[in-house]
C-alpha cells in the first residue's frame, strides 16, 4: 500500500526532477552537434564576462535574504505563537500569508510602485535613504537587499505559518515543566523551542535556497520595468536564460545550470548534516 | 526565481524524510534547463523551391495570421482589421523588444527548439533585429526582396530606410517609421527668455550653462533614457558602435568626439540642465512639464511626448523641431533611435495575408497618416504625414523641412549589431551618472562593457 502512496510523487520526480537533471547534465557534456565535449560547456561559461558578477549578485542576494528569513521567520512566529488569544494569532497569521497568495511575478510589478519615490506609499521611507529617483533605489549595490526584500515579503507568511504549525507539534508538557522550572518566554524559546524546531529551520533553509538561487522573475521583471537599468543577465539563471535563449548556446545553458545545482546541493548537505534532517528519532 | 510556497505538512518528524526528498527533487528541478528536440531542419534559400526565395510552408489562405506588436503599435493592427474584416488575423501585444530587452528573440529560440509556434508578422522597436533574425541553422526572418514583394513597391521606401534591416545586401524586415534624432526646442520659451537656438554642441553647452543659472529648473535635454548614446554619441559622430561585415565590432572611448561629448554632458548633467529621469518616467512629466527649453531626441517624440496629453502636453503652437546639431565647424549629423520595424516569419503558413497586411501598415493612409505618432518610412506615406502636421500647426518653425533634413543626415558610422547597445548603455551607465559619476571618467568602462557584449554574441573586437 505504502507503495502506492509514494507512486505518484516518484512519478512526478522523475518526469520533472530526475530525468531533466539527466538530460541537462548530458547536454552539459555533449557539443551543439553532439560528441563529448569535456568541459568546454563550463569554461566557456565561467569564461564569460557575465558570470563571475552574477555569481556574486546571487551569492549577496541568497546571503542577505537566506539570514533575514530564517532568522526573522523564526522571530515572527515566535510571537506570534506566544499571542494568547486566538482570533488575534490567527488573524495575524493570515495578513502575514496574503503577500504569498499574489504570483510572482504580479508582485513584483506591484513592487515596481513601492520603489518609485515618485508614486510610493512609502516615499519617505525611500527619501530617507538618500532615493530619489527609481533609477538610485534600484542602483546596482541596493538591488540584492531589494529583491531580499521583495522575496521576504512574498515568501516569509507561508513559513511564519510552517513554523506556527511546527511550534504546536511540541509537546504542552514539556512546555509545561519548563514553565514550572521558571522559564519565562525568552528562556523557553531559547531553550526549548529553537532546539526543537531545528529541523523545521534546516528545512526551510534548504527549500528557499533552492528557491533563491533560482533568482529570475524579480531581476527580469525590474529590467524591463528600469529601461534595462537593471541588468538583463544580473543573475545566473538569467544568464542560463540568454545563453539559451539569444545565443542559441543550450550546451552552455545546461553547463551554468549544473553548477547551479552542484552549488546548491553542496550547501543544502550542509544544512541537512547541520540540521539533522535525516537523523531519526 | 519560482516561488516555492512551503507545503503545510505534517508534523510529524517521520515525514522529515519525505520534505527532505521534495526538497532535493526542487533543487533537481532548480538544475534543469530547456529541453531541445536538437536543430530543426535548417531552412535553405532554395530559390528554386518558391517564388519568394526561401522555402515556404504549405499555404493555407483561410489559417489566421499571428501578429506581434507592441502597445503603441495596436491601432495599425486594429486599422487593418477594420480595413480588411475578411482576413483572419489574431492580434497579441509584448513589449516590441524595448529597451533591449530582447523577448522577440528570446521568444523566437523557444519556439525554434519547439518547432512551432512562431506568430507570423512581429514589430520591433529595435532595428538590430535583422542581424539576428537574418542569421542561424533556422533564421526566423523571411527575405522579403526575392520575389516576396514587387521591387516597384520596395522602392517607395525613403531611400536608406531599409539599410538596417538589410543584412549582406538581402532585405529581412519593412520600417515602420523613421527615427532621426531632432533638436526639439520650446519656441515660446526661447522668445520668452531671449535665447537663440543653438546650431552646434559649443552653442548648445553655453546655452545650457546660461539656463542653469538664469532659469533653473528648465532643461535642454535628458539622457535617463536608454537612447542617450543614440541621440548623443552617434549625434556626436562617436565611434562607439561600429559594425565592419557581419563580424566585426569596434568602438573607441578616446575618439576625440567621444570625449567632447562626454565633456559637454559633464558640463550640463551635474547643474541638472540636462535632467536624469526617463522621459516615460512619472517623475519626468511632474517635474519638468512646461520646462522642456530644448530636448535633443528622435522625431517620434513628437507624438510620444509633446503632443500627447498623458506627457508634456504642450501647447499647439510652441513646440519646434530643430534640425541636428553639428560640431562647430564640421557638418551636422545625427543618430537614430529605433523606427520600429516588420518582421514575416519564414513558418507563416499564410504569407497572402501577412503581405497585405504589411502593405497596410507600412504604405496605407489610413493608418500610417491617420494613426501613426511618427514619421512614416514609405516615402510617399512620411511626406502626407509632414503635410498633415503643417496643416495641424501644432508644431512650428518649418517642422516638416526640418525633419526630412535630418532624416538624410544620419550618420553612417553606427551599425546594427546582434546585441542591444542601449541594454549597455543602461546598465553600466545610467546607475553610474544617476551616483554623481561623470560620463568622461565612464567612458573606459562603456567602451569595455560594449565589448564584451560584442564579444560573448560572436563579433571580433577591434
């Protein structure tokens, strides 16, 4: 039976997962006309004038977000869980996940207006800065905090509720006991709560640096809306993209997007030995 | 990057080992690029094998025709189908390529690896798409000159019109309309100030200096858009942009009209003289409406923002079309910017309607006179529209002279390369001024960035 239960999910990882990952690293290794190339595919990647900065944009861009959600996130719900009534926990955790139901891309054109000091609620804000401009705020050394921001926004209220549901599966007694050993709610998140939710932080870790490194619709998206002010290879999946797409170079495409996937396998074993995601209880 | 809203799973820490899977599967699929069916099978000029020159697709005469245009550029579509109601078209708006964002090509790939799906007839605001669309094991552009259209009617183009989109002396696209720069000037703020209109890039520096300190707040020009190289740099005659054969790239920074231009955007930018936001920015219209003293920029201007009452709005009456101005002492040139230009796709399986439609659209009243915001490339059609604008009188000071002036001055220096220099220009410029930079101390960098873009689309640098 238990076979049954897993068979659509091994289906699905297969067609979309496993056999892409296949095709992608043979065509990594294969020429335009076919034959074994070596690793001509990923020098001439690494080669070109694009890749070392986009590797570097996405590299702040994952750093800057990875830290901010998983340690806000952790924050948030927290308190959220710590909110004794329960209309009021529950509402705020559903105005925390509205940003996540808007698609991607439609939030970062929303986005568009709240950068622009002209038209922004928030001008003041921006202003305060030293932005006058959309051209400054979305100036080359801002743009990893901005799309940090823009991801956090979209991203962060469907983990604040993982986390929720991560906190209640802790056991009220050990709750409980810690209360009556005199834990108030700092000394029982330290030390109760976080060492229990490790796992959860591990888990989130992993998904949104899968998520991250995939940067593509917010650059795009801001690109075109900045006159091309933004960069249209900032990150590497963009370059994937031109390379695919404007220089008719798949075997190139297929090499960045490997090394994309051995970078983010190398960090996402990091974050599994880390966390302890495969240690059993 | 594709959002990835976390599941709510359960709690229990068994199932840790399933999310731990789903997790890496993600990572799989962040790896996978897009798939290829390997090279279709590459069109040869069979001339034999068709009137037109390339090998058709079997015609279907009832099959609607699927045209791209951009938002500016629907009213030709819809001129057409009120014109024609019996041919079956299927109209879809994107962005026309702006800016060097490079969707129709991108576009073009992904159906080339799919095989199909290409639309029919594409405009472009870009007129470098000829050089890739023209090119590859499976190019999209039809050739248009090998029995397509009569020559008789390819004649009526203003002659050099379709220089950019000829590629080793085969005609791939139609323009759509011309895009000399002109130096546009406020007539009524002239008089009102007492200034007299610059004729060369010295007179128009003083002139710039002086309304900075007399008239604050009022400009003579704006470089946020990606087109200031055009307007300036190829206006300058800098050679910044060079195309030599199909293959050859060349552009250098320390030209002596690279670096007086440079020097007279330096002089001007920094006072705000020469205003830094985009002209279709919301900024630009709030600041600067009624403040435009001078704007050297393309002729298209004159619909997009001057006698468009979501911009500048001016006043019937007050607004000229300077002609372009020259170094002083040398004769004057100009650039280009854009004049969108026509596309048919080899695939169309109904080339009768894709050909009346281009016809329409380049060379008929209705839309080109009636409708169009710019200046008309079918020769016949550009001198009506100049008429129709004199007659409007709502630009002054020998507007349509002025404008078919500089339309022959364009300077032939600048080529047409696969790649976007305005996407450069953007992108390491722009921020750069836009922090207080000078575009002199810039100009190693633009001429580095230019070539590396040259370089990674294939060109020999120089």
């Amino acid at each position: 039976m238990s076979y049954v239960f897993v068979s659509g999910y091994v289906l699905f990882a297969l067609a979309f997962g496993v056999l892409p990952t296949l095709y992608a690293l043979w065509m990594s290794l294969t020429g335009s006309q076919g034959g074994f190339a070596g690793l001509d595919n990923f020098v001439r990647a690494w080669q070109d004038f694009r890749f070392l900065p986009a590797v570097g944009h996405v590299a702040a861009f994952v750093g800057v977000w990875l830290v901010s959600l998983l340690v806000l996130v952790t924050l948030l719900a927290l308190i959220v869980h710590a909110i004794g009534r329960r209309w009021l926990s529950s509402s705020v955790r559903f105005v925390y996940y509205i940003p996540g139901a808007l698609a991607g891309a439609s939030s970062v054109v929303l986005w568009l207006f709240v950068l622009d000091p002209t038209v922004s609620p928030v001008s003041a804000v921006l202003r305060a800065f030293g932005f006058e401009t959309f051209v400054q705020t979305v100036s080359p050394g801002n743009l990893p905090v901005v799309f940090a921001i823009i991801a956090f926004w979209t991203g962060a209220g469907g983990w604040i509720v993982v986390m929720y549901g991560a906190l209640n599966s802790i056991p009220v007694e050990v709750l409980e006991a810690a209360r009556i050993d005199g834990a108030g709610a700092v000394r029982t998140a330290l030390h109760i709560q976080l060492p229990m939710l490790r796992k959860w932080i591990s888990y989130m870790a992993i998904m949104s640096l899968a998520a991250g490194t995939q940067l593509f619709v917010e650059p795009r998206v801001l690109s075109q809306a900045s006159h091309a002010v933004v960069p249209v290879d900032y990150s590497l999946n963009q370059l994937a993209y031109l390379f695919a797409f404007k220089q008719s170079d798949l075997n190139g495409s297929a090499a960045i997007a490997v090394m994309l996937l051995v970078v983010s396998l190398g960090l996402s074993a990091f974050f599994v030995v880390r966390g302890g995601l495969f240690e059993r209880d | 990057m594709t959002t990835q809203h976390p599941r709510a799973v359960a709690t229990r820490p068994r199932q840790l080992l399933t999310a731990t899977a789903v997790a890496g599967s993600l990572l799989a699929v962040a790896a996978c690029s897009g798939g290829s069916t390997g090279p279709s099978d590459s069109a040869t000029d069979g001339a034999s094998s068709s009137p037109y020159g390339f090998e058709t697709v079997t015609q279907d005469p009832t099959s609607a025709i699927t045209i791209w245009v951009d938002a500016s550029r629907e009213p030709a579509a819809e001129a057409f189908q009120k014109a024609y109601p019996d041919v079956p078209v299927k109209v879809e708006t994107y962005d026309g390529g702006a800016n060097g964002s490079g969707s129709f090509q991108t576009k073009v790939e992904a159906f080339n690896q799919a095989g199909s799906g290409w639309p029919d007839v594409v405009f472009s605001t870009q007129n470098n798409d000829a050089a890739w669309a023209s090119q590859g094991t499976d190019p999209f552009a039809a050739p248009l000159d090998k029995g397509y259209f009569d020559q008789s009617w390819l004649d009526g183009f203003t002659p050099g019109a379709l220089a950019p989109v000829t590629v080793d002396g085969t005609v791939y696209g139609l323009r759509n309309d011309l895009a000399p720069a002109v130096t546009w000037y406020d007539k009524s703020l002239m008089d009102q100030f007492g200034y007299t209109v610059p004729t060369t890039w010295e007179e128009y520096q003083a002139l710039g200096e002086k309304v900075a300190t007399e008239h604050p707040g009022y400009i003579v020009g704006d470089i946020g858009d990606p087109w200031a190289p055009e307007v300036y740099f190829w206006g300058a005659k800098a050679p910044m942009n060079t195309v030599t054969g199909v293959d050859q790239f060349s552009a250098d920074a320390t030209d002596p009209n690279t670096v007086a231009m440079a020097k007279v955007l330096d002089a001007l930018v920094p006072s705000g003289a020469i205003a830094q936001e985009s002209v279709f920015s919301p900024e630009f219209v709030q600041k600067y409406t009624g403040k435009v003293l001078m704007l050297p920029g393309p002729v298209w201007y004159s619909g997009a923002l001057f006698e468009n009452a979501d911009s500048l709005n001016a006043a019937p009456g007050t607004i000229a079309a300077g002609l372009p101005l020259a170094w002083d002492g040398q004769d004057a040139a100009t650039g280009n910017v854009g004049g969108g230009t026509w596309f048919v796709s080899r695939h169309s399986a109904n080339l009768d309607a894709a050909k009346k439609f281009l016809e329409f659209v380049t060379s008929d009243a209705r839309y080109q006179v009636d409708l169009a915001p710019g200046l008309p490339a079918y020769q016949s059609m550009g001198q009506q529209w100049l008429a129709k604008q004199a007659e409007s009188k709502f630009f002054v000071d020998g507007f349509a002279d002025d404008v078919t002036k500089a339309a022959g001055e364009v300077w032939d220096g600048w080529g047409y390369p696969k790649f976007s220099q305005e996407a450069v220009w953007a992108k390491t410029m722009t921020p750069e001024i836009a922090a207080g930079k000078t575009i002199e101390s810039l100009l190693a960098t633009w001429e580095k960035a230019l070539k590396n873009e040259a370089q990674a689309n294939g060109y020999k640098v120089s």
